[in-house]
C-alpha cells in the first residue's frame, strides 16, 4: 500500500497537508520495519501528528474511502483530493476534537522529550543524529536551547562585533535624539540603524581599533570554551 501510494502524495498532485500527513502516517505504518541502530542508544520521542494527520489517517483506514483506479490499484490523487474535502467540510465540533487530541499528544511528546534531553548528555545526542540522520529537537525550540547554552558552567558569551558591540552602546544610552515623530516602529528602527551607522564612520581609526581589539580577545575565549562543549 505505501509503495502504491508514496510517489504521488510526494509530487505535485497532493495538497501540502496531505503529504505531511501521509508522511506521518506511513512512517507509523513502517516503523516495526526500521532497523535497530543500537539498541543501547535511547530513542528519542517521535513528533506529535498535527490535527489533519489524525484524520487523514482515518480516511485512508476506512476501506469506503480508499478508491481505486481501473487497474485495481488505490487511486492516489483521486484520495488525496477526498480527503482535503472532507477536512474542509468537517463539522466544528469533529474538527475540535481531532485539534484537541492533537494539542494533547503535542504536550505528551514536550514532557518526553523533556526528560529525554535531561536524561541524555550532548555526546549521546550527538551520536544518535549521527546514526540517524536526524537532528534532535532541544525542548522548548531554537530559543530556549540558545538560553540553555548561555546558563553553561563557563560560558563567556559570544561577543558582539565590533560594530554592533557599538550600536547596543549607543542604544542603551540613548545617544540618537530627534527622532521625527511621524516614524513608524519599523521606520524608527530603520533611523536609528542609519544614526548609528553615521556615528561609527565618524569615530577615528583609534576608537575603532578598541572595540576590534575588545571583540577579539572575547572571540578567543568564547572558541576556547566552545571547543568543550561536543554539541556546538
């Protein structure tokens, strides 16, 4: 069925949700299939299904609703396009539910992968994605690993350029006055960067030299202590 049905979804001829949600679904046909890496590497938790993924594998299940073509095969396009109809002509309340029980898996998977992380080292980390391929997501997103790496033993802190080391300097003493009044936030931003960029071509090769000097001695412990650390 999934060779049958796999190369279609994959092209043009399936909607973008309908892909994502085959992809879900037919990995979890598929996964008593997969080949064990290392047994004693602890395996990560596997992505919660979006909404849609939940009901279009209850489509796809029901046999009334796998179409086949004048071959006797499943016709592909022909379910893929059925299924999109339903979802748009779904009742509120059916859509609520498969919205609620996709928001409950979601929290589920955050608590594992939580613990997952906690009860795993970088190095670990890193040998799975190695072997698989894949790279692990860090609990909470982009944002809160960046914060995780800041709250490291040692950490010294990626330095700033010389020049935007001299913006927040500027910024936080709020040295660009008369800023017209009539600016939007974007505009205003956009003043202030080019204020800035004024006053850094204003200041003499010497006051330059002292944030690039700063800025390099900082680079050199932030590479050294980045070294340590096997996920960075």
């Amino acid at each position: 069925m999934l060779s049958t049905i796999r190369p279609t979804l994959m092209g043009t001829a399936a909607s973008i949700p309908t892909r994502l949600a085959f992809r879900q679904f037919g990995a979890s046909l598929i996964v008593a299939k997969k080949k064990v890496i290392d047994p004693t590497l602890p395996v990560p938790p596997k992505g919660p299904p979006s909404a849609y993924t939940l009901f279009f594998k209850e489509f796809v299940l029901n046999p009334t609703n796998q179409i086949k073509n004048s071959e006797g095969k499943l016709d592909v396009k022909q379910i893929a396009t059925e299924a999109g109809k339903s979802w748009s002509l779904i009742n509120l309340t059916d859509k609520k539910n498969f919205e609620l029980k996709s928001s409950n898996l979601r929290k589920e998977y955050e608590i594992n992968l939580k613990n997952f992380w906690e009860s795993t080292t970088p190095e670990t980390r890193l040998e799975i994605e190695k072997l698989t391929g894949k790279k692990i997501k860090s609990p909470g997103g982009k944002k809160a690993y960046k914060k995780t790496i800041e709250q490291r033993q040692g950490n010294p802190g990626k330095p700033l350029t010389p020049y935007f080391a001299f913006a927040k300097e500027i910024r936080d003493s709020n040295q660009i006055n008369n800023i017209p009044e009539n600016l939007t936030s974007t505009e205003k931003l956009g003043y202030i960067a080019k204020e800035t960029g004024k006053l850094w071509k204003e200041l003499t090769e010497e006051a330059q030299q002292k944030y690039k000097d700063t800025y390099a001695a900082a680079k050199e412990k932030w590479e050294a202590w980045k070294v340590t650390q096997k996920d960075l």
